[in-house]
C-alpha cells in the first residue's frame, strides 16, 4: 500500500463506503490522499462484490448485506442502517451501489449520505446513461456527485466533470472516459467533506468554501 504522508489538521471524519460491485470508485478513495478520513467499513449487498476484495486487501472492514435475505425494501434498509450505525460513521459514500433506498433511510442520513453518478444530472438519472447518451448523440457527457435525497438522482449537486463523446464511442469507451473523472471528482468530494469544507444546509442548498472557478471551456467537437 502506499503510504499516505500528509497530516490532518482537523478532527478526523469517519467514513462507510457502500459497494455493489467493481468497486473502482472505492479504491480510488481508499488509495487517495485523504488524511482527515478514516474508513471505517465498506458493506456490499452483493456477497461476490470484486470490490470486497480490493477493500480487504487495503484492511477495512468488510460486511454484506445481502439485500436477496429481505423480503422488501423496508426491511433491507433497516438491516443495512443497522451495520451502518454501528460504526457511527460522519458520512456515507455510495460507490457504484445499485439498490435504491427507502425515504425513511435517506432521512435518517440526511446530509451525509452522497452518490456518484454517471452522466451529467438532471440528465440521465437512473440506469444505463451512457448507452441512452450516445442514442440521442449528446456531444458533451460526464459524471455528477451529489448529496443523495427521496428523488432519486436529483439530491444537491457537489461537483461534475464533462467529456466530450467521440463520434466513433460505444458504451464501453465512453464509460471508461466518464470513469477516469470519476475517480479524480469522488476522492476531492471526500478531501472536502473530511475537512469541514463541505455540507448540506436545513434548506437543501450545498455549502462549499473552498473552490477554484476554473474558467475552462469545452467544446465537442472541438473548433477547427
Ligand atoms: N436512493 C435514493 N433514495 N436516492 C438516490 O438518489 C439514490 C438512491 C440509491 C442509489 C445511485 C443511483 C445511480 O447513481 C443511488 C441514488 C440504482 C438504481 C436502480 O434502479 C437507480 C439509481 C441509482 C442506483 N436500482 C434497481 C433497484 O430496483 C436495481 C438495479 C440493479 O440491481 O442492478 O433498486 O445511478
Ligand atoms: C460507476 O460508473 C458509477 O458512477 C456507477 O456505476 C459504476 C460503478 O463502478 N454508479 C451507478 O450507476 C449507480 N447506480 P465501480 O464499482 O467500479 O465504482
């Protein structure tokens, strides 16, 4: 593993990272430079989750919660909130997991639960966006990270990167584009809210004091 040098100036923030499969979005965290965090667990609620492994490897706790074991909705969340709380984690981090979950446990986790998502929210919400993206030949795609709410995709937004879409892409091409910014918006997220620089206010409005406007303009296809 390699070793993590900088040091945390600020209370450090507990964090439960939950997983459904690949688990490429985790290892980014896990493996990023993220020293106000400490990772309490990561659960699955797929048993053969690939990313158990890699969490196991990096020696976090690991925990499945097998959604299949209840018989609704209701009852999955209460067991999954359950294994959540015993670590009393400072936040949530939906990593690829794909169960949507309850009004009443997104409520109990209001302000500390977020999601990324892979395309440009409120565009493309829900399952396989970038195959629907490149249908409708969209130019510019991406990825969004946002606090999760009821509605589902549609919680405060945090941060988004764009890619442009190539003429010649397939799901899998563009998917691998959105997935590098991913793995470099998900791990900044996380840096700000470990270090207080982030949080959601009573009104729903996302509170971020330290950013960089970048100014950067993309154009696709680009100008010639
Ligand atoms: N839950 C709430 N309440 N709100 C959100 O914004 C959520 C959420 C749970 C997960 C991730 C989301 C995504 O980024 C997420 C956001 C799964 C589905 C889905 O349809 C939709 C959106 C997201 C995740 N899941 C199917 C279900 O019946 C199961 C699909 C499967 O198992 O492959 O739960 O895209
Ligand atoms: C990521 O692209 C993530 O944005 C997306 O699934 C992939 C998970 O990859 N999430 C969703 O679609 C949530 N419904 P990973 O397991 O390698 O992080």
């Amino acid at each position: 593993m390699r070793h993590k040098p900088k040091f945390c100036n600020a209370t450090k923030k507990s964090v439960v990272i939950l997983i459904s499969g690949r688990g490429s979005n985790m290892q980014a965290l896990l493996e990023a430079d993220l020293p106000c965090c400490r990772f309490a667990a990561v659960i699955s609620n797929k048993a053969d989750a690939p990313g158990l492994v890699i969490a196991e490897r990096h020696g976090i706790a690991t925990q499945v919660v097998a959604h299949r074991d209840y018989p609704d909705r209701e009852s999955f969340d209460a067991a999954l909130a359950a294994a959540i709380d015993r670590h009393q984690p400072d936040i949530i981090v939906l990593a690829g997991f794909m169960r949507i979950l309850t009004p009443g446990f997104v409520a109990h986790y209001q302000g500390r639960l977020i999601n990324i998502h892979p395309s440009l929210l409120p565009a493309y919400g829900g399952l396989d966006t970038h195959e629907r993206a490149l249908k409708d030949g969209i130019k510019i795609h991406g990825c969004t990270v946002h606090f999760v709410t009821s509605d589902l995709d549609h919680g405060p937004i945090i941060i988004q990167a764009a890619v442009p879409v190539r003429a010649d892409d397939t799901p899998e091409t563009l998917a691998a584009r959105v997935l590098r910014e991913e793995h470099r918006i998900y791990p900044q997220t996380l840096r700000w809210f470990c270090e207080g620089h982030l949080s959601l206010d009573a009104d729903g409005k996302v509170l971020l004091n330290r950013y960089k406007q970048t100014g950067h303009t993309l154009i696709s296809p680009g100008l010639e």
